[in-house]
C-alpha cells in the first residue's frame, strides 16, 4: 500500500509514548437493557433480531464530525495485528511515528489530523529485524509488511475488546495514513483453546463453554419452546481467557437456548449486539432459530442396538477396497409417491427396505459397491426446515407441456427460493443435521433419523460418506439470520483480504482454516460425525478405536476437491489442499483430468467439445477444433490422460505415450500446462466423470456425441464411460443415476432446480430427459443448442435401455471386485504390475489396452495376489466400429471372456474374440472388454 501525503496541513502533536492498561473488566455502555442486570426469568426479553438491529443503530454513540479527514480509511483493515508483539503493515515511511487507537465504545473517527474519539493512544515502534519466520510461514501474503513492535507491557487482551486502529505521521505531523486493524494473528498467539466448548454435560449440570475472546459481555437465553415465547431464565457468562462459560442444572436439557454477545463488529465499525446460536451447538430448532441442549449420548437418541454398530459396518479390508456412489438425500425418494409423504425426501426414506430405492442400491452393494457419498446433510441455509412453507410446483401441469418448452423452468424458479429443495452448499452450523430431513425439525427427531439412515445404509452393505463444507459459510455480519461465527468473534472465522474485506472465492464467505480456532472448529466437527454419528468423516481421525469410540479410525478416508484458486492459490495464504501439495498425504482428490479426457472439454470450455468416448476425431460433431490433424493429435494426447487416470493418476508412473516416448505420469501435460499427474499412492485419486455439478453422464454424452447416434449408440457410449472409472486403479466415484441414464434436462447446474429437474426414478421408468427447458440464469446461453434435442424423440431412453445400464454397472462392480489386480494399494505395485499396449505413434486411435499382471506362488519376481486370475487384459474400444490388432506381447495367453461378461445381458461383448498363437484380438465398437487367464 503506497502512503499519501495529508491533503489538509496540520500542527505537529507531541509523540510521547501513551500506553494505559485496559481494565480486564471494563465497564462498557451495552446495547442492552438496564433491566438485563438483573437476571430474572421474568423481566428479561431478549429482543428480535430486527428489534435488536434498530435498537443497536438507535444507541450508537455519535462519533462523527464534520472535519476533513485524514488519508486512511478505518472501515479497511489493511495493517495486521500479527502476535502479542507485533503488528504488520504494507507502509513504507521511514522518518515516521506509529500509533495504535483504542475505543472501548467504538467512536474512533478520522479528522484532518489524524484519528480521534480514542480512550487511548499506543505509540508503536518499527522492528528493524521485519516479521519473524513463525509470522511469515502462517501469514506468508504480508513477509514483505513493515513490522511494528507494540510495547511489553500493553494489555492486549483487553485490547481486543475494543475498536482499534493505527496511523502513521510524517515528520512533520501529518498523518500519512491509517487504517483499522486485523486481529487474527494476535487472537491465536494470546487465545488458543483446547478445552470444552459447547453444552457439556455431567451427571447433575450442563455447562456452557463460548470462545469469544473479543466479546465485552455475552448472556444465554433459556427457553421451553424452539421458536417463540418468553426465557425461562437468562444467565450472563463469565470470562476466563477468552472463554466466557456458566454452569446450570440438568433441567436445560431438552430447552433451547441463544447467546447474546457484545462485541466490536468491523463491518459496522459499532460495538454491537448480536443474536447467535452455539458455534458448537449440536441440536437446533427449526431453521436454527435457537440451539438445542441435547446429550447425544443418551439413550432414546439411538436406534436399537446403535451402539453395536461399529461391529456391524460392512467388510472394509483396504481404503483401494472402496467405490463410491455420490447421493443428495432429497433426490433419493422425493419423486417416489409410493413413499408415504412424511418421509418422502427425508432421512427415514432411507429406512424403508422395500422401497425402490433402498432395493436399488441394496442391489448396488450386492455387485460390490462400498460407500454412499451424502451431499451436504449439516444445517444450511436455502431450504426452510417447515414444510408446511413449502411452495410446489403442479407437476401434472408441468408434464403435460412439451419436452422443450420455456414453461417448466419458469415455474420452478419463481419457488426456487421457497420450494424443499437445495443441493445444500450454504453451511451455517457444520454440527447438526437439516432440519428439513427430518419429519420434526424441532427437537432431536433429526438426530436420531439420521442416525437411523446410516444404520440403514451400513445394513444394506454400504457405508456412509458425509459431504462436509468447511471452505465458507452462508451468512456474515451481526444481523444476518444465518451468521454464527461472525457474530460470536467478528472477523476472525472468515479470511478477508488485504484491505479487511471477506474473500469470496469459493461461493461466499471463505473460512479462515489457517487461524488456530477454525482448524480446532472443523477437525472437532470431523471427529464429531465419525464418533455420534459413525460416519466416514486424518491424524486425530486416524486415532479412533472401536474399542474407545466406537469407530475405526484407519477405515476413515478423507478426500476433497484439490482445485487450486482463489486468494489461497499457489499457496498464497500459506500450503493449501490443492491435488499438488495433497500427494504423500494420503487424502484423496478428484481427478478431472480423467473427466474431461474421456467426456470432452470442460465445466467451463465449448459443449460441444468432444472426448474420447464422445467421438473426437472418430465420429465429430459440429465443433471446430481447427482441423483433422488436430483433432486426431488431440485424441492421442487425451488417451495420454486417460492412461495416466487408469494408473491411479500416480506422478511417476512410467508408461509409452502417444510420441512413443518412455514418460511419467507428471510429464503429461494439460492444455494449459500442468502436469496430468500428482497423486503419490493409488488412493490419493478419485476417479469420476460425472458429479453433482455441470451436465449429468447421459447430458454431457447427449450434447457432444454427433447427432446421427442412435439411443443405443448413446447408450454403449455411457457404458464406455462408467467402465474406464469401475475398471481404473484408484478410486472410482459414480454420480447417483448415471447408471439410470439420469438426465437434467441438460441443466448444468441444478444446485436450485428443484425436484423437478433432478428427479431420480429408481422404477427405471423414466430418465428425466426433456422436461423442458432447463433454468435460464445458468443455461439460457445453450438454449439454442439444447432446444432441438431436447425436441428430439429419439434421445429418450426406453425403460429396458435403462435397465440395461443398471445391469451394466453391477457387471462393472462384479468385475472390479472379482480380482486384486483392479485395486492395488501402492504406486510401485501399480507400476509393476500394469502396462498398457497399443502406444507410440502408430497406435490405434481410440483403442486403450492395459494389462494387469499377477504372480505365482513360490516363483520368483511378482508376488501373487488374486488366487484366481494371473493376467487380465481390459481393452476400451472407443471407435464406433469393431477394430482388429494384434499385439505380439500378449501373445500364448490363455485369455478368455471374464465369466460376468459371458453371463451378461450384453450380446455385442460376447463377439469380443482373442487368438492366442498371434495375439490378435477382435473388439466391437464402443465396448469395454474384459479378458482373464485362470490360474
């Protein structure tokens, strides 16, 4: 930040050193009630939220006057309080004098000579000796600040209760600048917490434990009812190092309570009185409006026998063992009207044994499948928690409109705000299930229905995976309804950037996961679901026993998106989660490379883009992709990427790539320069081509396949696609319904489209393909390209086409888990054992072959593994075409169809032919075609 000169001259002040001590209890003017001192039960009413908000403006001190101000702005915050000692600032005077300003009513205000309105003023020197490595290594956006030493004997603790500012003056008086203060840094050094937080509960009390170390005053309110109605009782905590905390009887539980907190808030720039449920909270009312004392240990908040369930979790032997089936809780059922209402959509669908779905993926993990993946299920925002406020769409109308209409979109965005449905990525409280899911949002009726859904799940064959969503949060500021942290400890939850304004990058109101106390928040929020609730939630995790917790920590897998972006991209703020830095960690990330080679383009690049399934080069469609040559070096260099994906996406996997050169995993390169390659072990990759975002499978495949495709060209094209995942090292990841063709209409982003847009029908009867138009505001620029298709009769899906893609994946899951070979546990075995063949310049275009290789028992080199097969071969035919070749080091095989194959429903793979005195093999169009040698 460059310094400004101050535009209105000013008479030098005096720059004696001022430091006054904070008194540790100050007493301070509150945006209260003078009744609220006494604490009664019946003469306290905690105001509303927007009573509280007026009344907050109404009793503000006036601070301001009518003078020119100085060159700074305190709204900003661009000088960090980076430890008890040291404050941070991108300024560069060097004949200059420093101070810090303090107001313990928040009425610092600029003048024309600086800052006032202060209680106090801190003359702060420059540490010639700049910020030390411990503050750089956290903080490594500011290394180059200027560093400020505040003096030994300043109470900053205190402090941090009030509004603070710093400011600098030129030699002659003038102030340069100032600004407001960050205070992150500080925070961490003088209040890092390990101890309880939240309702803690003993045999005769509940204790309430709140970090809020920036707080003048902070009260909980007692209540019977979870929304209306007078307290019962109010309490006013008390202060211990930043932990405000009361003991009161055991009677609160099952009541609900709210805190009221006291604090300075930086965006108001006002001492302010905000209403907040318990960060730590573990029950909410419905839509939050207050938090629930609930004991999550007690009895009746466990299904029968819930405590002997860790013993009954399905057979997990190795985390390469896993698949995983990606699944929004409300889409399960919502559209089924054989499911009675009360739980249509909700947890206890999930229940229901006999109901289409649960006989769906019961089916599913019968074929081998491992893991159900839940889209967010924690409390968030967008979806009211009452149904009765639910506005619906009139499905019947909606039917009968033509599969290409403007119609349907129209009437399900005009309730997309107040409809049940959202996918759910608008966090507000991480440690309670939705409300919405729940048949009673209000007391613990979701606690114990979600703890049924997973018992559910795990009884079925499956385990369960939570979505969690640490990366921001919905609501901000001291009045919002959905703002938590931010109002229990104003700007430190949320990561803000240089100038002290919340960075949005990753949707809104980024989280701060590099400061002290968020890390504790969401690791104690892991530890949280893996332990009450048994679900799939490293180190702390790693250390749960079924013995002690009642998890097994080591069959815990932790794994996340890895995109690189935003103000923490190439480890800006520090080393972040991105797919480079993850190798070596053990946790896993998804693997868009495999994605976009194999369906074409990207989320972000032309629709029309193809890949290697969708007929690049082999079958292209109307895009330009500037010539025939390019089209097929494009091809080559895609099936690069899919080798390398098929290898678990391993760095220094060592394979012959389309050059004919001898190449690692991380020398294949992406369109726009990064290396295709960066896991270090097998599960450090998930391997998908189809998620909740952008197009479904059968979308994508529908947009870029060229139109003369028949529907059953379409679909052996789909089958393609879901087989390079199922058969592929690493780990593979299925969007729920892309083995039922699923379709959105061609929605690429259905996060808000209601029930409409996302059906799942687990009767096969339908795949939801043109039921209009989809939304406008993300798709309206495609219309004209998915208007005739979605008019286009032939791109619907008969009944049987589907149920041949379910049969499809189930003999994909038979076949993966039928041999070791499919899901090797170490890069070097993978190395070992898997080769791929038809590479170098003269390779078949569109054709892959890997073969996995096993050893013998008691032979010398591999050691042997699969007590059945000794060598399998998988060969991925893309062409549209049935393609001969040989390929001499697969010659004398005793190779045959695997036997899921040759039982299957799938004719065209049964023509799939291998000669053994050649090694020639014969292989229909887009077939994906298993070959085994028996031991």
């Amino acid at each position: 930040m460059s310094t400004m000169a101050a535009a209105t001259a000013a008479a030098a002040i005096p720059f004696t050193p001022c430091v006054l001590r904070v008194p540790k209890t100050p007493s301070l003017p509150l945006l209260t009630s003078s009744s609220l001192h006494s604490l009664s039960s019946n003469t306290i009413k905690p105001p509303s939220l927007k009573a509280l908000s007026s009344r907050a403006k109404a009793l503000r001190p006036q601070c301001s006057l009518m003078a020119p101000a100085a060159q700074g702005d305190l709204a900003l915050a661009k000088a960090y309080w980076v430890s008890k000692s040291l404050i941070a600032w991108n300024i560069n005077n060097d004949d200059a004098y420093y101070y810090i300003y303090a107001s313990r009513t928040a009425c610092l205000y600029t003048t024309s000579e600086g800052i006032a309105g202060e209680d106090l003023k801190i003359q702060i020197e420059v540490d010639d000796g700049g910020l030390p490595k411990n503050v750089t290594e956290k903080f490594p956006h500011i290394r180059d600040y200027r560093a400020l030493r505040v003096p030994d004997n300043v109470d900053a603790g205190s402090l941090l209760k009030c509004q603070l500012a710093v400011a600098c003056f030129n030699g002659d008086g003038n102030c340069a600048s100032c600004t407001g203060l960050q205070l992150p840094g500080v925070i961490d050094d003088l209040f890092s917490y390990d101890g309880p937080l939240g309702a803690i509960f003993t045999e005769e009390t509940v204790s309430l434990y709140l970090w809020a170390p920036t707080a003048q005053r902070v009260l909980a309110y007692i209540y019977s009812d979870p929304s209306d109605g007078d307290p019962l009782e109010t309490v006013e905590l008390k202060e211990s190092d930043g932990v405000w905390s009361v003991n009161g009887p055991r009677t609160w539980e099952g009541h609900y309570y709210a805190y009221e907190v006291s604090v300075f808030h930086p965006s108001t720039l006002h001492i302010e009185t905000c209403l907040a449920n318990d960060p730590y909270a573990r029950g909410l009312s419905a839509d939050g409006k207050r938090s629930l004392f609930i004991n999550l240990d007690c009895s009746t908040l466990k299904p029968e026998e819930w405590d002997q369930l860790a013993d009954e979790k399905p057979a997990l032997s190795s985390i390469s063992d896993m698949s995983i089936y990606e699944l929004h809780i409300r889409d399960f059922s919502a559209s089924d009207h054989t499911v009675n209402p009360e739980l249509r959509g909700g947890y206890l669908a999930f229940t229901l044994s006999d109901y289409a779905g649960m006989l769906h993926l019961t089916k599913l993990a019968k074929a081998g499948l491992t893991h159900v993946h839940l889209l967010p299920s924690f409390h968030f925002a967008g979806v009211d928690d009452e149904k009765e406020n639910w506005k619906y769409i009139d499905e019947d109308k909606l039917a009968s409109l033509p599969p290409d209409s403007v119609e349907q979109q129209a009437e399900v965005v005009a309730i997309q705000h107040e409809d049940g449905y959202n996918w759910g990525y608008n966090p507000v409280l991480w440690g309670v299930p939705k409300g919405s899911y729940a048949t009673n949002p209000s007391g613990s009726c979701r606690t114990l229905e979600f703890r049924k859904l997973v018992q559910s799940l795990n009884r079925a064959g499956l385990r369960v995976i939570l979505d969690v969503v640490y990366n921001h949060l919905h609501g901000n500021g001291p009045f919002d309804v959905n703002s938590v942290l931010d109002k229990v400890v104003p700007g430190y939850y949320l990561r803000r950037n240089s100038a002290g304004l919340v960075e949005h990058s990753t949707c809104t109101n980024n989280t701060a996961c590099e400061h002290f106390m968020v890390e504790r928040l969401i690791i104690d929020d892991l530890l949280l679901w893996a332990v009450k609730y048994k679900l799939k939630a490293k180190i702390a995790l790693h250390s749960l026993t079924t013995s002690k917790d009642g998890v097994d920590g080591s069959k815990i897998y932790v794994y996340g998106e890895g995109w690189d972006f935003g103000e923490v991209a190439k480890n800006a703020r520090g080393v972040n989660a991105s797919q480079f830095n993850l190798g070596g960690t053990g946790i896993g990330s998804f693997n868009d490379r495999i994605r976009d080679a194999v369906v074409g383009g990207s989320p972000f690049g032309p629709p029309l883009q193809q890949g290697f399934v969708t007929g690049l080069s082999l079958q292209p469609n109307e895009h330009d992709y500037g010539g025939e040559d390019v089209t097929e070096r494009t091809l080559a260099v895609l099936k690069d990427h899919i080798q390398v994906g098929l290898a678990a996406n391993l760095h220094n996997f060592v394979f012959t790539n389309h050059r004919g050169e001898s190449v690692k995993g991380s020398d294949v390169h992406t369109h726009d320069g990064l290396p295709v390659a960066y896991a270090q072990c097998p599960t450090e990759t998930i391997n998908y081509v189809s998620a909740h975002d952008n197009e479904t499978l059968f979308d994508a495949i529908s947009l870029k396949t060229a139109a003369e495709l028949s529907m059953q060209e379409r679909c052996r094209v789909n089958h393609l696609a879901t087989s390079i995942i199922a058969l592929s090292q690493g780990i593979p990841f299925f969007h729920a319904g892309d083995e039922i063709l699923r379709s959105k209409s061609l929605d690429r982003d259905s996060y808000n489209s209601g029930d409409w847009f996302n059906r799942l029908d687990f009767s096969y009867e339908s795949n939801n393909w043109g039921v209009g138009l989809p939304p406008k505001e993300k798709n309206g620029n495609n219309w004209p390209l998915i208007k005739p298709l979605l008019a286009n009769a032939s791109y619907k899906p008969l009944k049987s086409q589907i149920i041949s893609a379910v049969q499809n994946l189930e003999d994909l899951l038979r076949i993966r888990y039928s041999s070791l070979l499919f899901r090797l546990q170490t890069a070097d075995s993978i190395q070992e054992r898997v080769r791929f063949h038809n590479t170098g310049p003269s390779s078949i275009p569109g054709l892959i072959v890997m073969s996995l290789e096993d050893g013998h028992m008691g032979m010398p080199g591999l050691t042997q593994i699969d007590p059945i097969y000794s060598f399998i071969v998988v060969t991925f035919n893309a062409q549209p075409h049935e393609v001969a070749f040989t390929i001499h080091a697969l010659r004398a095989r005793m190779l045959q169809l695997h036997p899921i194959q040759l039982a299957s429903g799938d004719n065209l793979v049964k023509c799939s032919l291998y000669e053994a005195r050649t090694g020639s093999f014969k292989i229909p169009g887009r077939t994906t075609t298993v070959f085994v040698e028996n031991r």
